[in-house]
C-alpha cells in the first residue's frame, strides 16, 4: 500500500506533493543585511529538489532586538530585502515546492552584545541560560512595535513570493513567553487568562488577516515545556482553538525551552564537547577545565526521555480539538513512525529538521525505498555548532582542531 505519507494535500490552499515538511531550521547563512545568501538558495533548492513537500526557512527575524545571538540570521525587517527573498522563492518554486517564510522575535533568549540592543520580554525575568542581564519588562509602545513588527513582516513575505509565513510562538522566545505563566507574569491585559497572554498573537493575526487576506499564516506553538508554571497540554488545546479562530492556516506542534537545555531536540548525549567548542561562553576556557567541565555539562543536562515522537500526544490532543491542519515536529525520523504518526490520524502532516541537516534529499530516499530511516544519529552537534558558522551535519564528532583532547 502506497504510504499516506507521500499522497499530496493542501494548507489554505498550499499545495503539498507529501506530508513531509522541512520545519523551520536556523542555518547561520544569511548576509550581514539579513537576506538570505547564496548558501540558502543552494540548501532550499536541494531540499525542493530532494523531495520535500514544503520547505519552511530557518526564523527570520522582525526587528532588531529580536535577533537571534547566532550569527547569520535571515531577517524580514525592512522591504529593502524583499529582492533577495523574492530570488529565493522563485528558485525553489521552478521545482513546485512552496515555502514558507518563518517570522520570530527572540525575546529574551538572545543578548545585547549581539543585537546592540537591550533585551525584551513580557515580564523583567531572567533568563537561566542568556543571564547576563535582565530583560525589560515590554510596555504598551513596545508590545504595539512588535505587532506592527510582525505584520509587516507578513506583508514583505508576501511580496516576495512565499506561499505563507509562519509565526514562531514555540521554544521560549518571545510569542511563547507570552502564553507561557513561566515567563508572562504581568497583570495587565497581556497577562493572566489564557485570553490576554494570547492578546498579542491574536492581534497580530487580526492585523495580518486584515492587511493580507487569504495569504496563508500557519503557527509553531509548545504542546508543553518543563517549567514551572509553563505551558501544559491543555492550555496548548485552548490556544489552539484560540489559533483557529484566529484564522490560523494550520499548527506546528513542538515543545520545549532553550533554557531546558536539549528538550526541543532531543538526543541520548548532552553535546557538550560542540558547546565547548564554539559557545560564547566557553570558548575561550582553557583546555584543562574544559575537560573537567564536559562531563557535568552531560550530568546537568540530560535530554528529557523519550528521543522519538515525543510530541505526537499532544499534537494528537490537538489535531481532536481543532479542523485546520495539524503538523507534528520532534523526533519522528524514520517512515514507520511518520505512516504512523499521519496513518493513526494523530498529524496531517509531518515535519523535520535534524534529517535534513544530514540528508537534504531524505524524503526522496524515503519514498523511493532507499532509506526507511533518516540516518541522523541525533548527536545535536547540528543545532550548538551553528553558533560558530554554517550548518551543518557533524555526525557526533569535530575535527581534530576543534575537538576537546582527553583528559
Ligand atoms: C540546527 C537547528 C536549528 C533550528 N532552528 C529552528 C528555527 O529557526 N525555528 C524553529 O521553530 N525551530 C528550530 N529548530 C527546531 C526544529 O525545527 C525542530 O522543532 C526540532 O529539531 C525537532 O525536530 P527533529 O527531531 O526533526 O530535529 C532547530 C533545530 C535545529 C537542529
């Protein structure tokens, strides 16, 4: 039998050659101006080329303090950009796959010394891992600044040439410290009820919506994180319920924080020799402490269990509640579990990001019989190495330059 896996279908209109999509994934390539670069018109092309049903771009960012701290982020902040984006689209379009541009503001998981500006977020908290300063507590003019931010964006996006865009309120950055009562502990009316700590996603939907039209605006929401007080399932059910009547074209379910270390990629060793190698904060520590630090770094951060579909209950919950598309993220690497995952009618749709980075023409493998499974080995060196340059696939090792001698 013909896996459901490869039969086409639509998102608001998109059309989708297979449920397989690429989910968003940051590649450290864009141009200093924030377009996208020749590197990113290679690696979009490849995965159209490779089979992908849609391709979602790595986040781009909506205004400058909301930059990542990696380097080579794709922004869509001003239309002087629209150009490069629109000769990106047009490559991957020659090969029939739509793609869809990710719009997200870091919140307060980026830091001042990269953006050049201070830090936001809904509340003066901070964060565990970006702690070198306190956030500002975002006030009516800044949480204002934002939407416009976004729906401009959208508006950029459209001109040039995506099939839709894609607001990022997943991961701990900005969106999703707003649901989350971890994170957005204020009192006003962006705060408290499910309602008001939605306000400012449903505004920029409202305005989008109001600008654009029918132009697709699908959303990456956390089916739950592990913090306290955080996002739980049932609240991610109303917020999805929230999102559809928004007008929200279809929901991408992940979960996790970047505070929580690896728990939005999981994977069974911390990779602790990578962020030795290229993070900010260890990079420049002498070898011997390195190698007394690489083994607690594993002990502190262990991936929370299990490693595969560990997202799918709750994009399950979800997809019950809700009649738009539902797309499942998070370990769902092999073909057994994506038939499975779409066949049991937990997800319309499957996406990945990890199988990519080692195999940008994974789907075609998968549906010509090639592979039965991504051969990533979930080693996440992919996701802490792209603060040191371009993605890439490390497959669990650096080379001797960069690798951590025994102790
Ligand atoms: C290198 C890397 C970069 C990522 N960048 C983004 C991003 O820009 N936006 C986003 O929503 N998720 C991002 N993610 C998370 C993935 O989209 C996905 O949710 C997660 O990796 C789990 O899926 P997987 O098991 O198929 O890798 C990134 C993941 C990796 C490995």
């Amino acid at each position: 039998m013909y896996p459901a896996a490869f039969c086409s279908a639509t998102i608001s209109g998109i059309l989708l050659q297979n449920r397989l999509i690429r989910s968003a994934t940051h590649e450290s390539m864009a141009e200093s101006s924030g377009a996208p670069s020749a590197a990113h018109e290679k690696l979009y092309t490849d995965l159209a080329k490779g089979g992908s049903g849609a391709i979602i771009t790595g986040y781009a960012g909506v205004q400058q303090d909301g930059r990542t701290s990696f380097p080579g982020m794709l922004m869509m902040h001003n239309d002087t950009l629209i150009p490069a984006y629109r000769q990106l689209t047009d490559s991957v379009h020659r090969h029939g796959t739509p793609i869809i541009l990710q719009l997200a503001h870091c919140g307060r998981q980026t830091r001042s010394a990269v953006t050049g500006m201070k830090t936001v977020a809904p509340s003066a908290l901070k964060d565990l891992i970006f702690n070198e300063e306190r956030p500002q507590e975002l006030d009516e003019q800044g949480i204002e600044a934002i939407i416009r931010s976004f729906v401009s964006a959208a508006g950029r996006a459209r001109k040039a040439g995506f099939d839709g865009v894609q607001i990022h309120m997943s991961h701990g950055y900005l969106l999703a410290e707003f649901l989350s009562g971890y994170t957005n502990r204020r009192r006003d009316r962006w705060g408290g009820s499910t309602e008001n700590k939605f306000r400012i996603v449903s505004e920029i939907f409202r305005r989008i919506k109001e600008e654009q039209g029918s132009f697709p605006v699908l959303a990456k929401i956390n089916g739950f994180d592990h913090r306290r007080g955080g996002m739980r399932a049932d609240e991610a059910v109303e917020i999805a319920r929230l999102l559809e009547s928004s007008g929200c074209s279809a929901i991408e379910v992940s979960s996790g924080t970047v505070e929580e270390g690896l728990s939005i990629m999981r994977g069974p060793r911390f990779p602790s020799e990578a962020l030795l190698a290229c993070n900010f904060r260890f990079k420049s520590m002498p070898v011997p402490l390195k190698q007394v630090t690489a083994p607690l770094l594993r002990l502190a951060m262990p991936s929370p269990k299990p490693y595969r579909n560990y997202n799918l209950e709750t994009a399950k919950a979800i997809k019950k509640a809700v009649s738009i598309p539902v797309i499942a993220v998070g370990g769902i690497h092999t073909l057994e579990d994506i038939s499975a995952a779409i066949e049991s009618g937990s997800a319309d749709f499957v996406s990945m990001s990890r199988p990519f980075v080692i195999e940008r023409d994974i789907v075609r493998k998968l549906q010509t019989g090639k592979q039965n499974a991504s051969r990533c080995i979930m080693c996440n060196y992919c996701a802490i190495m792209i603060e040191g340059g371009p993605l890439r696939c490390w497959y669990g090792k650096l080379p001797a330059r960069q690798a951590l001698p025994r102790a």
